[in-house]
C-alpha cells in the first residue's frame, strides 16, 4: 500500500513538474530578428561550428566578388576607348593563366579542410545516450523515443489558436513540442509515412529528408535551453508550407521527469500497463 | 504571326516562300531560329507573368494573391501556388532559355559563324521546333488538369506519384517534357553533325568561333543527359499508369532513385542553360574591347571540362537525402572542382578587357552585368558545395538566391546581351542605344533587389517554395518584392519599346560594330538574306572576317 502511494505521489508531482516544464515560457535563443542578414543563434556544437565555418566562407565569397568587381571597374576607368584608343593585341599569357588556375586550387584547399572535418564529425555518433525518431506526415510530425515507449503526434497551432502575447509566432506552434534534454548526445532518426519530408532546426544545425522506406540518421546535442523553430524543408503537398517543428530543450533532470510521466501515462502499452499491474499487485 | 511582320523585308533579298508554309514547312535556319526566339518570348510572359505572381505574394505575410488566383483558376490558393512554382521553373528551364540560347541564337548564328548554309539536317530542324508548342500546350494543361501538377520541377516522388497526385496532371507534365526532351535531342544530333561536318575549309576547330564551340559542347550534354530524363520520366509515368513500383517502397522500389536519375540529368542541365551563354559573352566582350578573346584555348577547353565534370557532380542536390558520408565527400570535391575551369573563364575575360578599347554599348554592359552576377552566384555555389555548410542552406531561400543569380542574372543576362547583339543582324534595324541602356541598368537594380535579401532569408531559416511564412521574414520579403516591381517595370519598358523598333526602326549596317567584330556572320548583310554562304568561305588563308587593318 505505501509503495502504491508513494508510486502515485512520484507521479503527480512529476506530472505537475513536467507540465511546468514546458507550459511555462521558455526563451527563444535562436528566433531570427527583423532584417536577420546571418544565420540562427547556434545551440549545438555542429551549429556553432558551422556558423564559423560559414563566417569563414563569406570572408572568401566576399573577396573574391569585391577583387573581380574591382578589376571590371579597372578596365571600365584604364581602358575605355577614350583612355584608350589604340586596344593590345595581347591574347595569352602563360604565367597568369597558371597562376589564375593555382590560385583558386589553393583556396578551394583551404576550404575544403574545415569542410571535411565538419562533413564527418556532424555525421552521426557512436554512443548516444536518447535515441528519437521522428516521422513526417501529411503535415505533422510524429515522434517517439523507442527506447521509452513514448509516441505522440505533434500538430500545427491554427492562426486563430495563436497566442501572440504569450510569445507565440503564426505558422511555427504545435499543440505537443518535442522535449529533449539538453547536454545530452541524441540520436535522430528519420522516416516517413506518406511522402518526402524534411525536418530541420536551424539553431542545432540538423536537416535530414524523411523518406518513405527509409530511415535516416543524424545526431545532436543542445547546449542553451529553449524553445527552438524549424519549419518543413521538402516539398510535401499542398501544407507544406504549414507543418512547423517545435523543440524544447529542457535541463536533463526536467527532461527525466517528463519522460518518467509520459511512460506512466502512456496505459495503452503493454509493457507499462504490465509494470503497473505489477504495482497494484504488490 | 508577327513574325512575318519582321522578315517580310527578306523577301525581295531572295525567294523566301510566302505566307503560314513558310513557317510551317521552314528547313531555314534562321526561320527556325526566329520562331525559337518567338516562342521563348512567349514562354516567358507566362513563367515571368507566374513569377510576378509568386513575388506578390510573398510581399506580406499571409496568403492575399492567391486566394484571388486560386479561385479565378477553379483551384485552391495553396495548391494553386505549388502548380505556379513548378510551371515557372519548367518554363523558365525548358522553355524560355534553352529555346532562347540553343533554338534561338543557336540556329541563328552557328551556321553563318562557320561559313555553312544551313543546318545539316534542316527538316529535323523543323520538327525539333514544331514538338514545342505541343510541349507547352500539354504543361500548360498540366497546371489546369485536375489539382494542378504541384510537385516542383524536381518532380520527386512519391509527390509526384500516384500518392500524392492521384488525378492525371502529372501524367501531363512528363508528357510535355518527353516532347520536349526529344525536341533538344534531335536539335542536339544537328548541331553535333553541323559543327563537325560543316565548317568552312581550313576552319579547324581549334580555330571556331567560341559560341560555336558551347553549342558543340551543350548538344553532347543534352545528347548525354536528355534520355536520362527520358527513361525517369517514362518510369514515373509506369509507376503512375501500369502499376510499376520503380520509386514506390511499398514495392521494393526506392523515392532516392528517382532523385539520382533527375539530377543525373538535371545537373547537366544546368550547365545546357549556362554554357551558350559563356560563348555568347566571350564574343561580346572581345568585339567591344578590340582584341581576340584571350586564352581563346583555355576558354574551349575550361568550357569542355565543365561539361564534363557537369555529368560526376549531380548528388551535391541530395546532401539531406541521408546519402553515406563517403559519397558527400566525393561529390564535395568534385563540385568545387568546377569552380576551377569557370575561375579561368571570368579571369579571361577580364583579361580580353584588359588592355582593350572598350566601347560601353548595350550589349556589352549586359555582358560586363553578367560576369559580376555570374561571380556572386559562383560563390555561393562553392558555399553550396560543401555537404555539411548545405544542411543549413538545403531547401532555404539560400539557394533561391544562388540559382536565380546564376540562371535569372546569368543565362537571361546573356540571352539579353545576345539579343542586343545580334538585334541588327537579325532585324536589320537598330536598337535605340538609351533605350537599350536604361533597361540594362533598371533590370540590374531591380533583380539585385529582387534576389541579394533571399541569400538573408535563407541564412535565417526560410524554407523554399513556401506561400506564407512566420511574420519575421517580412520585411526582406517586402524589399525582395520591390525588386520584383522594377524588374517587371524595366521589363514592360523593353518590350514595348522593342515592339516599336521592329516596326519603324531605322536600318541598319552589316557590321555595326566596327573592327571588333570579327566572326562570320558580320560579312554578311543585316537583316541576313534568307540564303547566306551558299559560296563557302575560306578560312585556310586566315579569317576573312577579320579587318585587314588589324
């Protein structure tokens, strides 16, 4: 009787914390400002990496365009027909053919190294400690920890059921986020039912296509907690443009609470209703 | 037929046949090449038309345009806007700048470039224009059969399955691409035949005109490519009809396949469109600067070698669709491979200027428009490449931004500099130079509006081809529509004005140009008679195109 109490007061309270968890309102670290020109707050380690690799980009994009805007312009002023009436004849010169073959050979090097080692190390993981699939659909995402036996749908707000003054954004809102722990190697897997999805959160520097037949595999780890946007990223049909991802990156003790919750909750499989049979037996 | 209207002046230079058979019947070349031209324009009412659409819409959030063009089209506002991004995409693809660059400016003048007087195979010329207009009729039915076909170009399945589109407007886009994939390759076999076999004595290749060496270089990509397509396509249509499961798991068949075959051929593609339009500007810039193109060699081969490398790199399109690591490196390297051969090109012609005489005529500015863009696009193609950098971009306005500024602010820059090019040779009538300048520059202000906030967008998280997005994404939305405006504006400038000029332009000289202009088709009159080089030219003594004086 004392272990049917106790099992019942452990669940209420981890209800009750749970669903504070992600009623309350969280921050958003990564939503995009007005006139954004870069890229999303990063809140992972392959997310920062790439926001520096792409700083690192621009830097080289920008030179390259600025150096051949500034040699269009040279001969615009030097060698129009009046500054120049009488045109060279000159039409090869080995030296600078070489050198503007090399050139770019270097810096396409110089380029690839980071790009090679970001490619393999946001590849996948050895060891994750919470396995999550995702699987897409005509238009709302469905996610399970199958470790857990946690499943549940997550659907898109209307704009009539949009909240505007507690924080919420038109066209981003699921009645049920994803809750994922932060500091916590997860692995993602990807599928779907129908057609072609794709599901990304910028800020944690994941896309991965949700095929039918497939499945697709890709990891992270969020260091910030919050509330983080992502919007379908494959032409799906006619809501493409309406199935929004929404992530909650809680503390790992939050995201154990709520999982402990929805695993008591969750009567309708076998393996829970066994283990509370169980209880009450005792 | 307006058409007639611009070429009836041919009539007393030669015996050109009169009336609808002259067109109907043409196994001229330049006939050909006209109604190409006419056709492309016509095509580029519609997918620009459609493209103005899609602006509109995206100038605010929420969805206001197309709940109006949706209804009016018997269709649903969101459906109808996936029906409208992938028409204008076929269009602009299929329809308005292949025509355009290989039909169009091809027919015209890879003939007079190399002495010949046709085309070797003119009536398969003939017919590789007439399966066109059934093309666009059968994809403009596409858009109105059922829901609309609203897959995106791309087509993948299983959207474009029976899965998701059940009705039969599919069924009439990969009929309308059949017609016109077999229309490019048999233009792609008469061009192959007539470069080879048909230049004039002592023309040997390495001494053909650049424009002739991308056409040479884009009929064996599309001779390549096109059946490719040709046998997707015909398995999506037996998956969708005859109950094959090529693409379809539930059958043992696989959606990523058809993405291999697409971009197989699609990648290719790309290069189809951009290729004529390297040619066309290497002329340009050396007849306006008053020098040969420099590096006339490393130029053909820079173009053979994309073209080449064109067939290894089509997967960096699938860097999400969860490929093995492995296989995104190799395509990495590949991709920015290419960046190499298309450095030389725009170093080239920075060279052919340097120490040139340079005249500031329309087609040169459009030409100079050109290889800034091309260059802006080209980076962001190597920002592209990189498999892990794409995650973030993949499917994001991003790479809005990067095709539109190597396709919208390359290949029809081009097409634009080609036909203010060629505009005397082929009319006979001159092209009002203010006229031709001031829709130059409202057309690079108004596209650089248009496209440079979409690389923002996309950096920022906004997902393509959506028709309402989070509110956050308003206000570059807003600027990027205001480009919309002067582009259309610049553009509405250009053809009314054009229109005027073909009917009471002043006439014009056979080479308006001067001594710059050194290729074949300058020796001949402007307009072309109907007939050129019936007597072959002789290059074994060095070109008589070229000026004594130089």
């Amino acid at each position: 009787m004392t272990r049917i109490s106790a099992f019942c007061a452990g669940w209420v309270l981890t209800i009750v914390s749970a669903s504070s968890a992600w009623a309350q309102e969280l921050p958003t670290p990564s939503f995009p400002v007005p006139w954004q020109l870069n890229m999303q707050t990063p809140a992972s380690p392959v997310a920062e990496q790439l926001v520096e690799f792409h700083n690192f980009l621009l830097v080289i994009c920008t030179v390259i365009s600025l150096v051949v805007l500034a040699l269009l312009l040279w001969c615009a002023i030097r060698y129009n027909e009046k500054a120049n009436p009488v045109p060279s004849k000159n039409a090869h010169n080995t030296l600078l053919e070489i050198a503007w073959t090399a050139i770019p050979v270097i810096i396409l090097v110089v380029i690839a190294v980071p790009s090679y080692r970001l490619l393999f190390y946001m590849d996948r993981i050895e060891d994750p400690e919470l396995t999550v699939k995702v699987v897409g659909s005509q238009w709302y995402w469905t996610y399970e920890f199958p470790d857990h036996d946690i499943s549940f749908d997550s659907l898109p707000l209307q704009d009539n059921e949009i909240n505007v003054e507690a924080g919420q954004h038109r066209l981003l809102e699921v009645d049920t986020p994803l809750i994922l722990p932060t500091d916590t190697d997860i692995r993602i897997l990807f599928t779907a039912t129908d057609v072609l999805h794709a599901w990304t959160i910028p800020a944690f520097g994941v896309k991965l296509d949700s095929v039918p037949g497939r499945t697709n595999e890709t990891w992270t780890r969020i260091t910030i907690p919050g509330k983080y946007y992502g919007q379908c990223s494959e032409l799906c049909g006619i809501n493409h443009s309406f199935m929004p991802i929404v992530v909650h990156a809680v503390s790992p003790e939050e995201f154990e609470a709520w999982r402990a919750s929805e695993m008591a909750a969750n009567h309708n499989t076998p393996d829970d209703a066994n283990r509370f049979a169980a209880l009450i037996q005792e | 037929m307006s058409t007639t209207a611009t070429h009836a002046h041919d009539d007393h230079h030669d015996h050109a046949p009169k009336g609808i058979w002259r067109w109907l019947n043409s196994t001229n070349h330049k006939d050909i090449g006209t109604m190409y031209l006419w056709f492309s324009v016509l095509s580029a009412l519609v997918g620009g038309g459609l493209s103005f659409l899609i602006r509109l819409e995206l100038g605010e959030p929420g969805i206001q345009v197309f709940n109006v063009v949706g209804e009016m089209m018997g269709s649903e506002a969101k459906q109808f806007y996936n029906v409208t991004v992938t028409a204008h995409a076929l269009l602009m693809v299929f329809f308005v700048v292949m025509p355009a660059l290989i039909g169009g400016f091809g027919n015209w003048m890879v003939p007079m470039m190399i002495g010949a007087p046709d085309m070797a195979f003119p009536r398969m010329n003939n017919i590789s224009f007439w399966l066109m207009p059934p093309a666009l009729i059968l994809l403009v039915l596409s858009a109105f059969m059922g829901k609309g076909a609203g897959t995106g170009w791309t087509l993948y399945p299983p959207l474009s399955g029976l899965a998701g589109q059940p009705d039969m407007s599919v069924d009439f886009a990969i009929l309308s691409l059949h017609l016109a994939g077999a229309s490019s390759i048999l233009g792609a076999t008469n061009f192959i035949t007539t470069i080879l076999n048909m230049r004039a004595p002592g023309m040997t290749m390495h001494k053909a005109p650049l424009f002739v060496w991308a056409t040479l270089i884009t009929a064996v990509l599309l001779l390549l490519a096109m059946p490719v397509l040709a046998g997707a396509l015909t398995m999506l249509l037996f998956d969708r009809n005859f109950g094959t499961a090529f693409f379809d798991p539930a059958g043992g068949g696989d959606p990523i396949l058809w993405q291999h075959l697409f971009w197989f051929f699609g990648h290719p593609e790309v290069y189809i469109m951009i290729l004529p339009a390297f040619g066309i500007v290497s002329h340009i810039v050396s007849t306006f600067s008053r020098k040969p193109v420099f590096g006339y060699l490393g130029m053909a081969y820079a173009m053979a070698s994309i073209g080449i490398v064109g067939f290894i790199v089509w997967a960096h399109h699938m860097y999400t669709v969860g490929m093995g690591v492995n296989y995104r490196a190799y395509f990495v390297a590949v991709t920015m491979a290419i960046a190499v051969p298309t450095g030389i090109k725009i170093f080239s012609w920075i060279a052919t200027m340097w120490g040139g005489s340079i005249s500031f005529k329309t087609p040169m500015v459009w030409s100079i428009g050109f290889i800034f863009l091309f260059t802006v696009g080209g980076v962001t193609g190597v920002v592209l490449a990189n498999a892990g950098m794409d995650i973030v971009m993949h499917d994001t306005y991003y790479v809005v931004a990067h095709f539109h500024y190597v396709l919208s602010l390359g290949a029809i820059f081009a097409i634009f500099a080609a036909f203010y090019y060629w505009f005397d040779k082929m009319t006979g009538k001159v092209y009002p130079e203010w006229a031709g300048q001031l829709h130059f520059w409202t057309t690079f202000v108004g596209v650089n509006v248009l496209f440079f906030p979409q690389h923002f967008l996309g950096l920022a998280g906004m997902p393509r081809r959506y028709i309402d997005y989070p509110d956050i994404f308003a206000e570059w939305n807003m600027v990027s529509t205001w480009g919309a405006y002067i582009t259309m504006a610049s553009t509405v400038f250009f053809l009314i004005v054009t229109l005027f000029v073909m009917i009471g332009g002043r006439k014009s000289v056979a080479n308006p140009w001067g001594d710059g202009a050194t290729t074949l088709e300058w020796t001949v009159d402007s307009p072309a008679p109907f007939h050129t080089f019936e007597d072959t030219p002789d290059f074994t003594g060095g070109n008589p195109a070229a000026h004594p004086a130089e």
